[in-house]
C-alpha cells in the first residue's frame, strides 16, 4: 500500500498513541493532535505532532478519533459526521452512538428496539429516589454513574448483598461526597457468570468478518479485588459471527450502518447458561484493548484503518490463537495526586534488559534522545502484550516481557488471562457461545 496521510485527534486526553506510532512505524506520513495541556507530551520523539487539527483536515487522508469526548462534554461523534459529511473518510462516532456510552439507559433502549435481551434497569437522577427504589425492591445491584463523571472508574460499585443495604450506603456516601458532579446514575441488577466483551469493526455498512471476543481485568490488584480503574490488563482472542455475536451486536448491524458508524464499537456482557445480558456500550476505541488488538493484527494496521474509513471491505487477518495485554503503572493510579506523582512517577525512566521491543506499547511515555520516560499525569505508561497458541502461552510470552522492564515504583496484575484457564473458557464452551456460526 502506498503511504497514507493519517491525522490522530485526541480532543481530550492523549489515548490514542500507540496506533499513530504503529501507523507512523508502518511508513505513513502521520501528524497528532492533543487537546489536553496536561497530556501534550505525550507522544514526543515517538509521533509527529500537531498544535491544530483543523487545519490539517485537507491534507489528511484518514481522521482518526480516539474517544467520544471534548474536553468535558461528548462531541467527537458529531465532529466525526460533519466531517463526512463533507468528505471526509473518518474513524469515529456519531451523536447517537456516543449517546450509548454516555446515556446508559438510551443504550438499554437501543438494544431493546432491536431485540437484544438486557438486565433490569432503572436511571435516576436523584440520589433520594434511587435509595428508595433499592428499599422497595431489595436485591443486589450494580451502581453506574452518568454524564462524564463516569470516567471515574472507582465510582463504578457492584453491590454484594441480596438486600442491596450495601448499594443504600455506597449512593447514601456519593450523595455527599459526588452530588455536585454525578448528575444521574443507573442501577442494574446484579447477574453472575461470565463477564466478556464482544468487539466488531465497523466500516459503515457492515462488521468485518472478524470478531474480537476480550476479557477486562478492571480492579487494581490481583485476584480482582481493590479499586476499580479504567483497565488493569487485557485477555483476547478472534473468532466468526458466532451465536455471542449474533445475539448482541449483530443485531444492530442495521441500525449502525444508518448511523454511518465506522471504526471499533464493544458490547460488554455478562453470559450464563440461562442467557446474555448486556452492561454497557464501548463505542469507540477501548485501551488497552486497542494495542492488544493491534498487535494481533498479521495484516499492515494503517491498511486495515484505511480501507475501514473508506468502506472498502477490509480484507484483516489476525493471530490465530490467543493474546494478553498488561498496563504497567505508576504511583498514584488510579488516583490523582501531584505530589505524590511528582516525587514518585514524573519524567520515570524505562530501562529495558534487551534490545528487543517485540509487544512493548506505549501509553503515557514519551522518547527523550532515545531514553523513553514517563509522561502526562496519568501514571499509565506501557502496556506489554503476549500471544499464543493458548492463553498459558501468550501469559508466558507477555510475563516474560515484562520481566525485561526496570521502571522504579511500578505496578501491575500479574494474573491478567487466569480467568480463562480457571474455568471461563469452559463455561463458556459448555454453554454453547463460542460455536461455529448459527
């Protein structure tokens, strides 16, 4: 494929570079926008960068968003149909799928329209009212809050008791501590099985043929326990339109192609041998899933992203077996604190034990003379990927490249893809999901 013009936004925080650093690897003639001050150097010495976005527009041939949101509103969407309306081959959203991650419960109505079963739900937007629901039907429940206060992942609680006194005293304590910025939440009853996410490639008319099946590991420390954060470390692997993809994202093909809808869009679920029940929509690029995927990618990333902006039925072959992903971090994720990321984290030097990069990928670092460091304020500056035959393989593989890292005061999952071998993959083979196309 010839060289490319390939322009990445990131209207709000830098999520986006490992993808324009693979892109750029591959030969094209890549440039980066960053919104965020505080993020800007991210990237440096790896990715050509940008200090305005728009004006790059005519020169580019492919736009790429990274996210649903503007600063501290949602817009990447609309900004993303503008753009083609104009012209443009663009890799993004839309208003109404931005709305599905934004809106949970428009996600519930989108999915119920179109035949989709979904878990019990009520929205409120009032902490008072949501209290009272849970007394008056006691049971156990999942909080999730709205708007974009949502990306404080730790506010995400899964309630533990059948009485729901837990979810009670959790919305009693966000009342005080959260009622100025959580301007509405949902409650979702509480469903035990097996948490996997679906993930089709969009190119405006149809998925690709290929289907990411991927499992987030979101609490901190191992065994899943401690706070909630974006997303600690990622398992994976590719499959057809099997009956998990039928029954959920399939059955929005049609609405997604009316909406014009092209890149990444992930429907997280929670299966068991009675059913599937959605939680909640990812449309846009999930991280780290995003470098995971890529690096399972065995056909060129910046050809794939061309010919999905284009609609030009692109043609990816991937790893055939199975992937991990492992964010390394840094003090204070997943908490913001200044003092304690200046004297532990700021500018952290990576020291690699060998010459080799294979699966390395870079979040919030940037390249100095040829040092890579820390960078932003995030505290998430690598991520590390295997791949295998097995799962047991590609976490050998990835554990093994980690090994290879000095990053002082790092932290990591060191069981990311245990679930699968612990029983996951069986259940979910026993219960008929992962089958030959029905």
């Amino acid at each position: 494929m010839a060289a490319r013009n390939f322009l990445f936004v990131s209207a709000d925080a830098a999520l986006i570079t490992d993808l324009a650093w693979q892109v750029s690897r591959e030969g094209h003639d890549v440039r980066y926008y960053i919104e965020a001050e505080s993020d800007r150097e991210i990237g440096d010495g790896f990715v050509p960068k940008t200090d305005d976005w728009r004006a790059e527009v005519g020169w580019a041939d492919v736009i790429v968003f990274d996210d649903i949101w503007v600063g501290s509103d949602v817009g990447t969407g609309q900004l993303a149909a503008d753009l083609r309306a104009d012209g443009k081959a663009v890799v993004g959203g839309t208003p109404a799928t931005d709305r599905l991650e934004e809106d949970r419960g428009y996600a519930m109505e989108v999915l119920e329209d179109h035949g989709v079963n979904t878990i019990d739900h009520e929205v409120f937007h009032s902490f008072d009212a949501g209290i009272e629901f849970v007394r008056q039907n006691p049971a156990a429940y999942v909080i999730k809050p709205l708007g974009e206060v949502q990306n404080v992942k730790r506010l995400l609680y899964v309630g533990s008791e059948d009485d729901g006194s837990d979810v009670v005293d959790v919305l009693a304590a966000y009342k005080k501590a959260w009622g100025h910025r959580m301007k509405g939440f949902q409650l979702q009853r509480k469903v035990d099985g097996v948490e996997v996410a679906i993930c089709g490639f969009f190119d405006g008319e149809a998925f690709i043929d290929r289907v990411n099946f991927n499992f987030e590991h979101k609490k901190l420390f191992p065994g899943n326990v401690g706070p909630s954060t974006g997303e600690m470390g990622t398992s994976m692997f590719w499959a057809n339109r099997n009956h998990l993809f039928q029954e959920t994202l399939g059955k929005l093909e049609g609405w997604l192609a009316e909406e014009g809808y092209v890149g990444s869009i992930d429907l997280n679920c929670i299966v068991n041998d009675t059913g599937i029940y959605p939680l909640e929509f990812t449309p846009r690029f999930g991280y780290p899933t995003i470098a995971l995927q890529a690096e399972s990618f065995e056909s060129p990333t910046g050809e794939f992203f061309y010919d999905l902006a284009h609609g030009n039925d692109p043609n990816l072959r991937v790893h055939p077996g199975y992937q991990i992903a492992v964010r390394i971090v840094l003090p204070p994720f997943p908490f913001d604190d200044e003092n304690t990321y200046a004297e532990n984290s700021r500018n952290a030097a990576v020291v690699f034990e060998s010459d080799s990069r294979d699966g390395i990928h870079i979040e919030d670092a940037k390249n100095v003379d040829g040092q890579w460091r820390a960078a932003g304020e995030s505290g998430m500056p690598l991520v590390v990927t295997g791949k295998g035959e097995t799962m047991q393989a590609a976490r050998e593989q990835a554990y093994s490249r980690v090994g290879d890292i000095t990053l002082p005061n790092c932290y990591y999952r060191d069981d990311i893809g245990e679930r699968w071998l612990n029983g996951d993959g069986d259940r979910l083979q026993a219960w008929g999901y992962l089958g030959p196309q029905q």
